[in-house]
C-alpha cells in the first residue's frame, strides 16, 4: 500500500467513526423521557412534554412502552394539561394570524409555541 492509499482510507474511517457518533447521539435526543414511577398495584405513572398535543401524548406513551417492554401499556388514567404563554385558542388565532402575515408580507411567523407547552400524564399497567 502506498501512503496516499493509507491517508484515504485512515480518512475514511475517521468519517466513518464520526457518522457513528453523529448518528447515536441524535437518537438519544429525539425522544426526551420522564421517569417513571410505580405505584401500587403495578400501576405506573408518567409524562411527556412537547410543542404539540400529539407530541406530547407520543413522548409519554414511548416511556410506558419502554416500561412495558414485550407486555402491552393499559393506561388506566390520562389528564392533557396545557402550559402555554395564552390560553390554547389564543395562540391558535396569533399562529394563524402570523402565518397570514409571513405569506403576505414575505416574513416569517413568529414561534410562540415552547417544546413544553403541552403535558401528557398517564397511570399505565403492563399486561
């Protein structure tokens, strides 16, 4: 081997190894969990928090998942709770109003919305 062919591929595992990294710590960050915690009577409880609702109700249900593992999540209780700035058809009305706006006047809308403006608490059971 000549010592360009060793630069390349020493260049291409170095890629390689960085790809890897990249790659594992991004999936270890789209998915934010919350504790879990037990109850009696194996009854488990737990939150997720995102921008929207369905944000929200998916992050807590992949922890009751994650919980359960090859057994199925029962939730036996769900509460939705909003945490925004202004009430939720409020800042429906301004969303949609600064979409308008962006469109007309070639700006962007301005992001009122917070990764927690929604909370989904769930009581689970494994089964």
């Amino acid at each position: 081997m000549t010592i360009s062919t060793l630069q390349k591929s020493s260049k291409f595992m170095a890629l390689g190894l960085l790809t890897s990294a990249v790659i594992s710590l991004s999936g270890c960050q789209s998915n934010p969990s919350a504790p879990v915690i037990q109850r009696a009577d194996s009854i488990f409880e737990t939150s997720g928090i995102g921008k929207t609702k369905v944000q929200a109700q998916q992050n807590a249900l992949a922890s009751a998942k994650k919980t359960c593992g090859m057994r199925q999540a029962i939730i036996v209780k769900d509460e939705l709770v909003y945490n925004g700035i202004f009430n939720e058809k409020t800042g429906r009305m301004i969303d949609q109003t600064g979409s308008i706006a962006g469109a007309v006047f070639g700006t962007s809308k301005p992001d009122l919305s917070r990764d927690d403006d929604y909370e989904y608490n769930i009581s689970f059971r494994c089964q």
